[in-house]
C-alpha cells in the first residue's frame, strides 16, 4: 500500500490531542483523611475503576478518528496490482481480438472498431523506452507480433492493417503468447490486455490450463490481465451455420435437397429469407421464416444440376442485419464425373437382354453416356489378359469361370495397388474353383472361402429366401437400409454360400437373407478392396435386377469404391488444407485459386516418415470457393473446396466474471466496463486501488462507537451521586 498525498499524514500528530487531554484530567488531588467517610470508599473505588476504563476506551477511539482522517487524506492506494517501487520502465502486450464475432455492430459501432479505439488509448498511455506489441487472435500472423518494440510505430502499422477474421479467437493461445514475451522483457511493470467481446468460445483454450502452468512455473501471477469488454447491446443477428446436400445419386437432371440451418442469436423474435445461388445465379428464394429467440430453423432447397461437372453453390441471408461475418456459406459439389468402370462377364450374347450382365449395364448407364456419372467399358474374359485394368476404378466381374494363370495374376496386382474388384455370381461359378484360384493369389482374389451352391429343396416350405439385413453404417448402404421394404422385396432362389468368421475391420458383411447366410460381402486387401454378391444379377437367380433398389444399389457401390465425394472437401476458416499425394516421391508444384481469382503454384514436400509427397496450404483465411490442380501421370486432377465462417462464432453466450476470475486463481484481473473511456482504469494500474472510501467507512464506525461508549458506558448519575458526600460532610472537608 501507498498514499498519494503523503503530506497528509503529518496531520496523524493531531491523535496525541485526546492522549494530552485524558493525561491532564487523570492528576490527583490533594488525599485528606476523614474518618466518618470511611462507609463510602467501597462505592468510590467501583465508580473510578468504571470512569477509568470509560475513558481510556474514548481516548483511544478519538485518536483512532483523527488518525484515519488523517490517513484518509493522504489517499491511500493498493499497490498490488503493479510493482510501482521497481522503476519507470513498462511492458505490455495488446491481445486483440478480431474473430467474426467482433463483427457485429454494437450500439451502432461494430465491436472491432470499438477495439481499436481501446487499444489506441493504450498505445497513448506509453511512453518512448516503454515495450510493447500486438497479438491479434486471427488472421495471417504479423511478423512483428512475435517480439516487443520500444517504440509504438510497429505496433501503429499493426493495429492498421489488422482486419476482422471470419475465425474463431484462441484466447488462451494468446495468454500464453503474452506472458512469454514478457518472461523475456526486464521492465519492472507487465501488463496484459485483452480486448474482447467476452465470447464463452473464445475462452475454451483457457480451461485448466492456469494451474497446469503454474504447476510448472510457467506462470507469472504477478502479471495483471486487463480485459477490456466491447461487448454492450448487440443489434439483433441471424446467421447461416450449415447446408446439408442430400442426393441419392449425384447425376444431372435428378432432383436433391439443399438443407440450411439459422440460428437467431438474438433475444428477440425475428423474420428472414435466405436465398440459394448456383455457379452466380440465383435459383430460389426460401418462405419468409420465423425464427424464436436463439433458436434454429431449417429449411430445404430443392435443386436439379442440368449438366454434370464442377459446381459452386452459396446460401446467404437477404438483407442486413448485425453481422454481415456469418450471413453467407459456400459448398462446392461434382456431378457427372465420368467414373470409368469395366464390366466383365464370359462371353458376348447374340441377344443383349439374354446377356448376364445386361441388367448391370443398364444400372450403371440407364442414359446417354454425356448425362450420367458413371462410364462403363464392356469387356470378356480373354481381355483380362491385355486390358489395361489400372485406368478403371472399378472392375465388376459377372458370372465368370474361375480366371487361371495370367488373367488371376493381373487381378491380383490391381486389387494390390487398389484398385476396386466386385465378384458377381451366376451358373459358372464353381466354388471349389474359385477357392483354389484364391489360394494360388495368397488370398488376396475372394472377401471368404466358398462353400457351394444353395437352392430350396424340392421338399421344403420354401422356394425363396429374402434380404432382411443392410449394414446401416456402410457409406454405399447407409441411405438403402430404410424402409426395409426396400430390400425385403429383393427374393433370392439360387445363391453361393460364403465361410465367413468374424467381422473385422478387413472383413464385413453388408447383407444377409433371412437365414442369416451372408449375400454380400466385403474385405479390404491392402490398398484395394473386394467384394462378393453371392446371387446373380439376372433374373434366373433372383428378382434383384427388377426391383427399385437395384439402380441405386450398383451406383452407389460404385460411387463408394471409386471414393468419389459429392460434396468436396469443406474447410473452417484458418484451418489447413491437407492433401497426401503418395504417388508423387518428389516435389512438385500445385497450382491454387482462391476466392480471390489470383493463381498460386506451391511446391509439395515431405512430411516425416509418410512416403510421397503431402500437399498442404495454411493461407484460408478468406471464405469462398478454392480449386486446385493435382498432378497426376495421365491428367491432371481438379479439386475443388470450401471455406467458410466457424459457425461457433454467432453463438451470442458470454462467460461469467466470477467465472473467470475462478478460472485464473491467483491472477490478478481488472475489467474495464467502458471501451470508449479506459482513463480510470489507467489511474487504477499506476496508483493503484484507492482505499478513501474503506477509510471512511472506518472514520464513521468510530465515531458511532465513540457516541456509544459516551452516552451509554458512561457511570449512572444515581452511582455518582450515591459515592459523593453529603453537603454538610463536604463542607466539613472543604474546611478540614
């Protein structure tokens, strides 16, 4: 503790006025004995006992008055907060926060500029030889940021070019940025500030991690964390936090479902529309939709692509409200992408619907070639001897005999380098075949053993068995599995019985008949994978080929195997874009558009042990629509992704003071209410927390007490009067 008008404190001399004073009423007078008084010196030495501790007890408490008025004077301030006795010389660290939030316009000001106008009161309240820099919490790191500077210019430029992000803040990251670089500073006073709309997102990063810093001594809690709200009254806000694209098959000319979720982060009612635009124009504009206080609504677009290819899509709120950071999301989407896939089967037939892959081929291209997502290649079996099989990305092999010698090798070797094999059964599979087939190939050809043919028996109950089970989980079934009479209708007569163990990771079945014996089978073999339907896809097996579910059953097989994505890649601003390319042992370069138009090319390099190269790009931080060029041996590979506003950013919910200030233990905290005036605040930090008005209570609770002890404590007038001496007797003494 310290006082700011020490002077003050020489008038603490005036607490010796009621000592001076009760030192003179105590001298004794004259003791003459006088016999006939001698009944009443009991009652006199009680009365002057009581009258002495009386007042003893005012003399005190008058001296204690006059000392805390004097002290009071003198201003006295706690001086906990900043070593003032160390020096001149300060240190400080601005921690900006210019996440989204910051972006939503506050008593008619956005909440950023209200910061910037913070931090530059700050920067005004140093002088030069003081340090000092900015960390902004998002955004493309400033080189500057990294050290402390002596002078404010740096800082100046800084606090210039820093814009608002669309990412989420770190405040715990920057907290532990700050009480690093002034670790490394020697000015005897720190200070930390911290510039926020009090965001409870914001101050995740802090959970735990004071005490597990000061267990390490990492920490020093003498540093004071100013924290400076920007957050008043908020205009009333609806953001856009996600779109779902459902599509049962990603193909031109069949309808899908855009489904955008708002949320109102308001504590009002409100009404919005939204409207969706694709590849730059508008195609539909939503009902007027009514949002509850901080509720979600959800709405579904439907749209039909006309022609296949690469699309961009954005949904965003029609008109303005109080953030325009989270009224916009973008997706990017790829149809008709032209899946190259070969259908084996063991011969040609004269007659095309007698053919056993006839119904296959109609599945996997029911239109024109230039209007579907999927390229089917008819072949034989002698073409597995020359075919090139690594240019397809799925091989469908129907009703063939068991291939031998160099056709089984070569099947062997695309499965090996991954590529994609279905095995289809039919009347020229021989299980016994097949098996040996299999063991020659290391077991790499077949998802499980066969075991044989199965069909009802002439004497049973039944002719027929049907599908009662799809893997819910499975990618390619996940949308076939509901309603179950989808595939309950699929009846089976004739199917191959496969020995299956356990499931595991490497082995799963994706469906079973009613019985329980498993029709389709799947096991990953390295890189690739293989698969086994143990019925046929003509209709001398089973009415599988003739019911709904067929179509999307082999397209979505094959969507699955090719690994194609409909929606692409989806990024949070300030996230990294990771792509491994491990077909490429040396650097090579990637070219990049981002939203901005400009044209990147950025070189690949290794990462650690991973063999191949990894392509990786850290510049997201603006949102919109990126497309990269891959390279690849025969052409090169376009992708396509989004980046979009961290949708945990329009959330309005703010952390608790108290809360906070448990969160810091030992820290010392200071919040400053108002950003636009941050002068008494400073007054605080350098003379610390004044204590007048802890001393005036005090001043006020003495003198009631010393009003006390006069009034009520004193000797009772009946005592008194009782242990003085009858007239006639005083004037006896008098004389005496």
């Amino acid at each position: 503790m310290t006082f700011v008008a020490p002077l003050f404190l020489i008038a603490g001399l005036a607490a010796a006025i009621p000592i001076v004073l009760h030192m003179i009423n105590r001298q004794k007078a004259t003791r003459r004995p006088f016999p006939t008084l001698r009944f009443l010196n009991l009652s006199v030495q009680k009365t002057r006992r009581r009258k002495r501790v009386h007042d003893v007890l005012l003399m005190m408490l008058r001296a204690a008055v006059l000392l805390l008025i004097a002290a009071g004077l003198a201003r006295p301030t706690m001086t906990s907060l900043n070593a003032l006795w160390g020096g001149d010389h300060w240190a400080a660290v601005v921690i900006l926060d210019n996440s989204a939030s910051m972006g939503t316009i506050d008593q008619d000001r956005i909440r950023f500029e209200t910061a910037v106008g913070a931090a530059a009161q700050i920067l005004g309240q140093f002088t030069e030889g003081d340090q000092m820099t900015l960390l902004p919490t998002c955004g493309p790191p400033f080189p500057e940021a990294d050290k402390l500077h002596r002078t404010q210019e740096p800082v100046r430029q800084m606090l210039g070019q820093c814009r608002v992000s669309y990412e989420r803040a770190d405040l715990g990251l920057k907290l532990r940025q700050a009480r690093k670089l002034l670790d490394e500073s020697e000015a005897p006073n720190r200070q930390i500030y911290v510039l926020t709309d009090m965001q409870r997102v914001s101050w995740e990063g802090t959970k735990d991690d004071g005490e597990s810093q000061k267990a390490k001594g990492e920490i020093d809690s003498s540093v004071p964390i100013v924290i400076v709200d920007c957050n008043r009254t908020p205009k009333p806000n609806v953001a856009v936090q996600g779109i779902d694209l459902e599509a049962l098959l990603p193909v031109a000319g069949l309808p899908m479902k855009a489904t955008v979720t708002l949320l109102n982060a308001s504590t009002v009612a409100g009404q919005r529309l939204v409207e969706l635009i694709v590849d730059g124009s508008r195609k539909a504009v939503s009902q007027e939709l009514s949002l509850p206080p901080g509720g979600r609504v959800k709405y579904d677009f439907a749209l039909t692509f006309q022609h296949g290819g690469f699309h961009r899509g954005e949904v965003r709120l029609v008109g303005a409200d109080g953030s325009k950071y989270d009224d916009r999301r973008f997706f990017t989407i790829e149809i008709d992408q032209n899946i190259p896939v070969a259908v084996v089967r063991s011969e040609r037939h004269e007659i095309s619907y007698l053919d056993d892959a006839y119904y296959l081929k109609r599945a996997l291209a029911p239109g024109a070639s230039d209007r579907w997502a999927i390229r089917p290649t008819m072949l034989v079996a002698d073409d597995l001897i020359n075919e090139s099989l690594e240019k397809y990305k799925v091989l469908f092999c129907v009703n063939l005999p068991a291939p031998k010698g160099d056709a089984a090798e070569r099947l062997r070797a695309y499965v090996a380098g991954g590529g994609n094999l279905v095995w289809i059964c039919g009347d020229n599979i021989a299980p016994e075949k097949y098996d040996q087939m299999n063991e020659q190939a290391g077991g790499q050809l077949l998802p499980a053993p066969l075991l044989d043919v199965r069909e009802p028996s002439t004497d049973g109950d039944r002719d027929s068995w049907y599908i009662s089970f799809f893997d819910k989980t499975h990618p390619a079934l996940r949308r076939l599995a509901d309603p179950p009479s989808l595939h309950e209708s699929v009846l089976v007569s004739k199917h191959v019985r496969m020995a299956v163990g356990e499931e595991s990771a490497e082995t799963s079945v994706l469906a079973r008949l009613d019985d329980g014996e498993p029709l389709l089978v799947q096991r990953n073999v390295g890189r690739g994978r293989v698969l086994l339907l143990g019925t046929s896809v003509h209709v001398n097996w089973s009415n599988l080929p003739l019911r709904p579910i067929f179509l999307p059953l082999m397209t979505q097989l094959t969507f699955y195997l090719a690994e194609v994505e409909q929606t692409r890649r989806e990024l949070i601003a300030g996230q990294p874009l990771v792509i491994p390319l491990a077909d490429q042992p040396q650097p090579v370069a990637v070219e990049i558009v981002p939203p901005s138009g400009e044209t990147l090319r950025l070189m690949t390099k290794s990462e650690g042990n991973a063999a191949g190269q990894t392509f990786r790009d850290t510049n997201t931080y603006q949102i919109g629509i990126y497309q990269l060029r891959l390279p690849d041996p025969s052409s090169p590979t376009r992708v396509a992704y989004s980046v979009n506003a961290d949708p945990t950013e329009a959330e309005p919910a703010t952390i608790d003071r108290q809360k906070l200030q448990n969160r810091f233990a030992d820290d010392p905290l200071v919040f400053a209410d108002d950003p636009d005036d941050l002068s008494g605040t400073f007054a605080l930090l350098r003379e610390g927390k004044s204590l007048w008005g802890l001393f005036l209570t005090a001043v006020l609770i003495a003198l009631v007490f010393e009003t006390f002890v006069s009034n009520r404590l004193s000797p009772k007038r009946e005592e008194q009067a009782s242990s003085r001496p009858p007239p006639g007797m005083r004037r006896l003494a008098g004389k005496g």
